[in-house]
C-alpha cells in the first residue's frame, strides 16, 4: 500500500515532541511491513519549492509553506503581526493547498494520514478531499476548538465558558474540517468526547486507537504493591497537570 503522512512538525529532525516521535515510530514500522511511505513536512528553507529526499526509508517532500514569517520565529514578532500569522494559518493557506494537492496528485497515494496541520492551515483537509483520496485524522490535543489547544485559559484555569471569538473561530473549524476526514483516532477518549460534544467529528467514525512504544529491549520484573510508583513523561508544562497530579498525593 502507498502510504502518505502529513505532519508539520520537521520530520528530518530529531524528534522533540510525542507528535514527531509518534511519525517517525509509525514510518519505520509501515516501511518495515513493506509498505510505500512518504511524508509531507516543513522546511525552515525560504524556499517554496519542495525539497525531496529519503530518510528511513520513507520518500520525504519538504517545504516552506508562504506566511508572513516563520513559524519558530513567532514569538520575536509584534502581536499585529502575530495576529494576521495565526488568522492565515488558522483559517485557509493557498500556498500549502496548491503545493500539497500538487504532491498528491504526483504521488497518488492509496490513503493519506495528518497528524499535525499547523503551519500548513487547515487547507490541507481541502487539497487531499478534491484528490478523493480517504483521510485519516489524529487528533492529539484540542487544536479544532480551542485556538490554545488546550482548553485553558492564559491564567492556567480550565476555560468552561468560551469567550464569543473562541466561539467563532470553533465555528470556523467545523465548517473547515469537520466531516472532511472519513475516520479520526486519538490515543485519548476524552480527547475524542470533547471534539464529538463540541460538533466536529459527530458524523465521523472515530476509534481511540493507543500509542504504540516499543518493548523488544524491555525487561521485566516483579511489582512490589506495597508502595504506588508514579511515572510521568512528557514535557514540563502547565497544561500537562504534573503539579495537580503532585498536589493530589
């Protein structure tokens, strides 16, 4: 089977996110069973035109997707500035849509897999529904109605009544993406109810589907249940509730 992956995160680099991680773990494996992968990501290159080279087996296509500024720069910018940044990436990109479709079209892949549109804009959904080509959507935080992507406020409180712009840009989103994708997974159930309750993906097949780690060089021994050992991974932010967890003990 012909496989394509988009993710915007920068596949050629090392990982530094689960998201990165999660991509190239499932490359490697989908290569190893066989199949034809390529891979759709950014490039830090000012350069439109993609670039395209193998790594880990997979035929990777990079590309600098046209925007006001660089993604990673983001924060060195005013706040006007960041504003019509994030309303282009939000919203519609046509660079990202031509580049993408026009891959796609090249390629002909038997089924596509987003994992992380940012930096692309939700074009992407758009470019790969008028090859109709099936779509595969994982969801991995809140992205589709919370522009935080976390459902919290800037205060670290837990956002239970959207303020009007929120709402609209969640508006937005349905219209966007919802219904565009024929199946969407999440390694979280929660993650799935909130979007489903929210009205993105409530007429699409959704499956949670966990993520897989590998365990070829593990070692195993015996639990001793007399004392609770908690093991955290993941990154040292806010939103990810280590210090509620650290309070609850």
């Amino acid at each position: 089977m012909k496989i394509c992956i988009i993710s915007s995160s920068l596949y050629s680099q090392i990982p530094v996110t689960g998201v990165e991680v999660l991509v190239k773990r499932t490359v490697s494996e989908l290569t190893q069973q066989g199949h034809n992968v390529l891979v759709i990501t950014t490039s830090p290159r000012r350069s439109t035109k993609p670039c395209i080279e193998e790594i880990d087996g997979a035929k990777v296509y990079s590309f600098y997707p046209l925007n006001i500024f660089e993604r990673s720069t983001g924060p060195k910018h005013s706040i006007l500035a960041r504003l019509i940044y994030h309303g282009i990436d939000q919203l519609w990109n046509p660079q990202p849509y031509r580049v993408i479709k026009g891959i796609l079209a090249q390629e002909k892949p038997d089924i596509v897999h987003v994992y992380n549109w940012r930096g692309f804009s939700p074009s992407v959904f758009d470019a790969i529904k008028s090859l109709g080509l099936p779509l595969v959507l994982t969801a991995y935080d809140y992205l589709f109605i919370c522009p935080m992507s976390s459902l919290l406020r800037g205060s670290g409180e837990v956002c239970v009544s959207q303020p009007l712009l929120c709402r609209l840009y969640k508006a937005a989103k349905r219209l966007s993406v919802g219904g565009k994708p024929d199946v969407v997974t999440s390694g979280s159930q929660f993650v799935l109810n909130k979007l489903n309750g929210n009205g993105l993906f409530k007429d699409t097949k959704c499956i949670r589907l966990f993520y897989g780690i590998g365990l070829e060089d593990s070692h195993y021994s015996e639990k001793n249940y007399d004392a609770i050992n908690i093991l955290y991974v993941g990154n040292l932010m806010m939103h990810k509730g280590v210090h509620i967890l650290i309070d609850a003990f």
